[in-house]
C-alpha cells in the first residue's frame, strides 16, 4: 500500500552564515560550512525549513536553512 509521494522527506540544513562569509572569501582559504541532514512533513511545512542549530566552524548558534540538493 505506497503512496505516490512519500509525506516525510529528507532535507539539508546549512548555515547561511558560514555560506556568506566563504562567498566573500573566495580567493582566501576556505572555512568549513556546517551541514545537518533531517526529516520534514511536507504537508505541514511546505515551505523551506530553518532552525538554529549549533555551527563547529562559528563557535555559536546560527540560522540552518534548507538547500537543495
């Protein structure tokens, strides 16, 4: 009995302050970027997720916003 879209879907979190800050420095030497992996229902979010999370390269809690993939 499957449906023809799952209602669960995995998405990326990144943190967009690490993607800005290696935007701008492209020439000089990267930095990481902080990547999470979860689970949405598509039906009660079907906009793009975000929540805070912990970054290990910013030291502190940031945004984490959805990317595709």
């Amino acid at each position: 009995m499957a449906k023809g879209k799952d209602v669960r879907v995995t998405v990326i979190l990144e943190c967009t302050n690490c993607a800005v800050r290696n935007d701008a420095n492209r020439e000089s030497k990267r930095v990481g970027i902080s990547r999470y992996i979860t689970q949405k229902n598509r039906h009660n979010t079907p906009s793009r997720l975000e929540l805070r999370k912990f970054c290990p390269f910013c030291y502190k809690y940031t945004i984490h916003g959805e990317i595709k993939k």
